[in-house]
C-alpha cells in the first residue's frame, strides 16, 4: 500500500481525535492479559503472548467473540480493570486523542460472579486519573449483550443506577445477526426515563432493518457501525437529514470479512454522501490497530485528501456528547491545521 506523504502523515499526528466506538475489553493486549492471568492465577488456553497472537485469525463476528469472551476471564479485581482502561488511555494520549466514549460490557463480568461495582470503579478511577494526567475527557456507555435476553439486560441497568452519575448513554453489541433492537426496547426506554442517552450497534453483519430499529424503536443518538446503510438508500438520505454519525471501525471490518480489502471499504463513499461518518477502533488490541492506524489505513487505502482527513475528525467531535463550546473549539483548531497543510503543501 501506498506510503502517506510527509504532509498527510504530519496532519494525522497534529490532528486532535476523538474516540467514540471502543469496547475497553477489546483493548486487552496479550502482554497484558498474560500478566493478569498470571497475578489471578488463572490458566490460558493460549498461555504465551505469541500464541495468544497468532489466535487472533477470525473469518467472522462470533470465532472474535469466542476469544474475545475469554481473554475477558481473566479480568477479576478492580485493579484489573483499571490497568486495562489505563494502559488504552496511555496510548491516547500519545496519538493526541482528547476524547474518548468508551463502551464497558458488565453483563461479561457479572456473570461469572465479578460485582458491577468491581468494574466500574475500575474503569471510572482510569478515566479520572487520565483526565488529571493527560486532560482526556471521557463518557461512559454501558453496552449490554444481544445474545442474551433483555430481561438480563434490564438487571443490569438496575445494578447499573447507583452509579448513574458515572455513565452517560446504554448501547447494545455482541453477536448482530438474529438478534434485532426491537428485542430490547423495554430497556431502552427505561434507561431514557433514567436520563441516559441511547447508542447501538447495527448495520455491521445485520440487515439495515436494524439500523430503522434502533433509530424508530430505541432512539439512538448515533449509529455503531452502519456500513450497510447504502444497501437502503432511503435509509442513506433519513442518517443525511437528520445527521445520524456512524462510527465506521475500518480495521475492524477488514479483520471480520465486513469488507474483503481496505480499497474495497465504503466509508469515502459513506463521507462523499455528506454522512456523518467517524473513525474508530472498535478491538483495537484483536484487530491490529488504534485509532491513528485506523485514519491511515483508510487514507492509503482510499485515498483521502487533507480535507477528508479533517472533516471526519470533525464529524467525530460533532458526533460525540461533549458541550458545543467543547466542539467549536475543536472545529476551529481543526480548521487551522488544515489551512497550515494545505500552506505546506503549496511550498
């Protein structure tokens, strides 16, 4: 694949990101994983770090998921939880990330007898160290799991309640197909009377009947995935009009067959139709790749320009739940960089 010119590679390191479709379980590196398994005395499958690598080969959703759920096993303590949140904010830092909204998935945890508490606190102690640390802002968003019934679902959003002022939105993820929002309407509507925002996966493997639930049904504010909204071009103009985001995970969909080859990906198509498309990474520690690798895979891969480049870090700050102030204020230093490139370019 065609190298970034020295141009393009320096607006992508000076551009300020923001992260909003990131499972931090899917942030759980081998290295890591083998030291808390070790620290929980907890046996691997994969016991080395090169062995857990060389596992990470999918051809779908679910032999992800498979692993996915077990390298989650070893996360016990909420020390555990706070090194993994950590160690991902570490990264963000470095790739000039000052937001994140991070989904966390209780219902993979409590199961296996780990409290609500234990997780969150983790997780929440990360968060607010690194905004000290690094001044990255974040959102909580509690994901709960398709696959299994809304009635476990709704339990978690009751264990969930104490610690309301900690999460700002509900989501939905884990396997698509089979499992439509309509499922969990109930629950969505009563985390909106509880003041939460609604986000949810759809559109990635599911039909795009899915992203109408989630919009009609569950009053998502914003779309996770929804790359085959352009099989629905009613559908198209309706996320245009109301300017619904996406949060498109480019490697993501490469490593999961959504698409065969990045050339072959549609988010160019998805931003040349005035969508509100973002970039994110999804599992970035199962995929190959953080957020900054996602924006250059797509750049070599489709050919995005200085102005592409911006506007979908653009529509990430405008997609994501930060004050308007936040975001104009990021606008404006966007549009700086951008005429400071396009200046460069010219000499």
């Amino acid at each position: 694949m065609t190298p970034l010119s020295d141009n393009l590679e320096v607006l992508l390191a000076q551009l300020p990101k923001v992260e909003l479709h990131l499972h931090i379980e899917g942030t759980l590196e081998p290295e890591l994983m083998v030291e808390i398994a070790r620290r929980n005395h907890i046996p691997l499958q994969f016991p080395t770090v090169d062995a857990l690598r060389d596992a990470y080969n999918f051809h779908n959703l679910q032999s992800f998921l498979d692993i996915y759920y077990e390298g989650a096993q070893v996360l016990r303590h909420e020390q555990d939880f706070y090194d993994l949140t950590r160690a991902y904010l570490d990264r963000m830092a470095a790739e000039n990330v000052r937001h994140v909204e991070i989904f966390f998935d209780p219902q993979t945890h409590t199961e296996r007898g780990v409290s609500f508490e234990t997780v969150i606190k983790g997780i929440h102690r990360a968060l607010s160290d690194s905004q000290s640390l690094y001044g990255i802002s974040s959102r909580l968003i509690l994901c709960f799991l398709r696959h299994l019934s809304e009635a476990d679902a709704m339990r978690t959003l009751e264990q969930a309640l104490p610690y309301k002022q900690w999460i700002t939105a509900v989501g939905l993820d884990s396997s698509e197909v089979g499992h439509p929002p309509e499922k969990f309407k109930t629950v969505f509507d009563r985390a909106r009377n509880e003041g939460l925002l609604t986000v949810a996966h759809a559109g990635e493997e599911g039909p795009p009947e899915y992203i109408w639930q989630a919009l009609d049904l569950l009053h998502v504010k914003r779309i996770d995935h929804g790359v085959r909204c352009l099989e629905d071009p009613a559908l198209v103009e309706r996320l245009k009009r109301e300017r619904i985001p996406l949060t498109v995970c480019p490697l993501s969909n490469i490593k999961l067959r959504v698409f065969d080859e990045m050339t072959q990906h549609n988010l160019k198509t998805l931003l040349d139709k005035g969508l509100c498309v973002t970039v994110n990474s999804d599992d970035p520690a199962y995929f190959g790749g953080y957020l900054t690798e996602n924006y250059r895979a797509v750049c070599q891969a489709l050919g995005l320009n200085a102005q592409q480049l911006v506007q979908l870090a653009k529509n990430g700050f405008e997609a994501s739940f930060i004050p308007q102030a936040d975001k104009q204020r990021f606008y404006d230093e966007l549009d700086r960089l951008l005429a400071q490139s396009a200046s460069q370019a010219i000499r």
